[in-house]
C-alpha cells in the first residue's frame, strides 16, 4: 500500500516583509546605515572611505590604493596570516578594492558572527598598523598587478582614454598608480595619507541583513561613538578638466587594433545619470544594443564590441571599445561613427527606449535582492551623492523618463565632433 504524499499548503496571502531603512550620523559625521532584511541569515557589512585615487598627491599617484592593501599586513593585535585565518575560522568572505573617488572594505558571513567579524574588520580599517617591511611587500605586489594591467590591451587603452580626457587632473591616473611611484612612496607618506584620509568625517558604514538598525547600534555603537571628532576641508582639492575631440594613435605588439571612442559630460543630475544609462544600453551594453548587433551579429566584423559608463561626483564619462583586425579596423570605426551621428540627428526609438528601461529596472531589482550589491550601492552613493534613494522609488522615475527628455540629453552633451578616440595598431 502506497504511502499519501503530504502537500504543503500556502496561504492565500504570503506575508511580505518590508525592508526598514535607517540612518545615523554620529558627532564625529561619520555615517552609519542599515537595512534590515528579516528573511535572510546572513550579512554583509562595508566600511567606505570618502578617499581614491583622486585624492593622490602629484607623484605619489597609487598612495591610495596601496594604503587599501596594506592596512591589512598588520593591525593593533594581528598579523596579516591572523587575519586572514581568523576571517576564514567565522566563515567570512572578506575583500577590499579602490575606485578613483572612494575606497570600500567588506564582509559577508553569517548572522550569529557578526559581532567577532565586525570586530575584525574594524580593527583592519581603524587601527592598523604600518611597517616597512609589510610595505615592500605590498608594493612588490602591487607592481606586479600594474605590470599586469600594462600587458592587457584593453585596460591599457581605457588608462589611455582617462589619461586624455582627463589631462589637468587626477582622475587622469590609473586607480593602481605607476610602478615607479609605487616603488618610491615612502613609510611615513602612507602613514600620513591614511591620517589625513581616514577621518570619521569621510566614512560610511553599511550593514545589510537580519539585523534591526537598534540591534546593530548596540553591537558597534559604543566603538562609533569612540572616533574622535576629526574634520578636513581636502574636497576642495579634488579639480576637475575634460578635453573631447581628441584623436590619437599608437602602434603596440599586438595581434589586434583596439580601439576605444569616449566623451566626458558635466555634472548630472540624477534623472540625467538613468537618461545616460538607458543611452548606454542601447547603444552597446547589451546583445539588442546598436553597435553589438551591426558589428557582430549582422555583420561578423568583431568578436568584441560594448559601451559603458563612470560615474563620479562631478562628471559622468560614456565609452565604446572593440578590438578587430588590422584589415577591417576602418569599417568598424566608420560603423561606429555613423551610429553616433544617427543617434544625434535622430535620437533612439521608442521601443529601443523601453528596452534600455526594462534592463535597467531588472538589474536594479536583481541587484537588490544581493545583500552585497546593495550594501555597496549605499557606499556608493552616499559617498558620491551624500545621499541614496529608498528602492521603491527608483522603478517610478526610471518610467517618468520621456522619449524627448532622452533626445533633448543627446542633443545638448553628444554632438559627434565631441567624442574622442584612440587607437592601438599592431606594428
């Protein structure tokens, strides 16, 4: 006789958790949020620094991304090695990169550790300690990721493209410095940089999980609260120069031509910043795309061909690369330039409009349902913006954006003679 199967029965209504939102900043201005996520069982918490590579002083360009290694060598109470296998012993994935205006260090684990892992972290961040030796080690490695990144053509020319548009300040060098200046910076250079940089005022802490904002105040807040009140008027420093219609070309050692079109805008709002993201989409960062479906799919020219964009606090930069063969490097380029002629004189169509918009409503959604990609677009914003947009709101807006307010953008930043070029021919 066969067993009867039991069947689970689901309510009619599932109930929906809401995800609570919330902000403190303490007397030293430095910023803590939470979003508290009941149904998962795990975390992920990030410490952002209001500090990149375009804070580094003339000379000693990649001072701030080595600092982002090295605090990790040596803290307080710990060895590098202590570090690393404590992490691993609270099943925590931990990691760290720079970007040219912040830095971001970030765990994700498990619930029920939160508090050893956020004591770890904290002291990583906030009480390192810096040593020669630890540092010769660091920049040995570091020279070995820019040697690396020099050995890759496609990153070499986007170092290109920045180095040109940019020219007049930082932003114009590459996040990892050069290896000359890496070799060169001295111990006190980087413990001066991180006391200068590191400041309460400048930081941002995420946390992001089954934890109320009461619950986490009351694990780390008594640290917070301990940060001495330490305040810098350096945003000043950060200078901003964008050169367009530049053309340039290099012959390298390589079996293919890269080549990369870009142009530098202004400061954007933020219903500019969607507008510049749905223009994106449709124009190469996406298989319906422009750009992917002429060249590659209709025409088989490239293997690679895409767009994309950088966001900063006072400029936003849009990109097209590809890499082709020598012989069919002009059709490409000619290709490509027609469709940023086209895309002037007769903006985007409608349905490619509402394409762009339902990729960028579905990686927004899909990206918060990750609680380390939420927790870094809070960084991210709160950093770059000083403040983020609740969710729910960003679906609404990305629909209120208008065909003509789209065409009025392309008409007034994208004008075919502003884009810039730059090419690499094998010799």
């Amino acid at each position: 006789m066969s067993k009867k199967r039991k069947y689970r029965v689901f309510p009619k209504e599932l109930k929906v958790f809401p995800i609570i939102h919330r902000e403190t900043k303490f007397n030293s201005g430095l910023m803590l949020v939470t979003e508290e996520i009941p149904y998962v069982d795990s975390f992920a918490v990030g410490i952002g620094v209001n500090t990149g590579s375009r804070d580094d002083l003339i000379g000693l360009e990649g001072i701030s991304h080595l600092v982002e290694h090295s605090v990790f060598r040596r803290t307080e109470h710990y060895t590098s090695s202590e570090i690393n296998e404590l992490f691993e012993r609270y099943g925590a994935y931990v990691n760290a990169f720079t970007t040219k205006e912040y830095t971001s260090f970030y765990v994700r684990a498990l619930s029920p550790n939160f508090k050893k892992v956020w004591e770890l972290l904290f002291e990583v961040v906030f009480r390192p300690i810096f040593q020669k030796t630890d540092l010769a080690k660091e920049k040995s490695i570091i020279k070995e990721e820019i040697r690396s990144y020099n050995e890759d053509p496609e990153e070499e020319i986007f170092d290109y493209a920045d180095k040109l548009l940019y020219n007049g300040c930082q932003l114009s060098n590459p996040i990892v410095g050069y290896a000359k200046n890496v070799h060169n910076i001295e111990l006190d250079e980087v413990v001066n940089f991180y006391i200068t940089h590191y400041l309460p005022s400048k930081i941002v802490i995420t946390v992001v999980g089954k934890l109320s904002h009461e619950e986490v105040l009351g694990l780390i807040g008594k640290e917070l609260d301990s940060l001495p009140v330490l305040y810098t008027a350096d945003s000043d420093t950060r200078t901003l120069s964008l050169n367009n219609g530049i053309e340039e070309k290099f012959c390298k050692h390589l079996l293919q031509s890269h080549f990369v079109y870009f142009c530098g805008l202004p400061q954007l709002d933020e219903r500019e910043r969607l507008v510049t993201a749905i223009l994106n989409i449709a124009l190469g960062d996406s298989t319906s795309s422009r750009l992917y479906k002429n060249l590659r799919e209709k025409l088989g020219l490239v293997y690679n061909v895409f767009s994309s964009i950088s966001v900063y606090s006072d400029n936003v930069a849009l990109y097209i690369y590809s890499s082709v063969e020598q012989k069919k490097l002009l059709k490409a380029r000619d290709l490509i330039q027609r469709e940023l002629h086209n895309i002037y004189y007769d903006g985007l169509k409608s349905t490619e409009i509402e394409v762009a918009k339902e990729q960028i409503k579905s990686s927004t959604v899909i990206a918060q349902e990750n609680l380390s990609e939420r927790m870094q677009s809070i960084i991210k914003s709160q950093l770059t913006f000083g403040w983020n947009r609740p969710f729910p709101e960003i679906i609404p807006l990305v629909d209120s954006i208008g065909d003509d307010e789209i065409y009025e953008f392309i008409s007034r930043y994208l004008h075919p003679g502003k884009w810039s070029n730059i090419v690499f021919l094998p010799k």
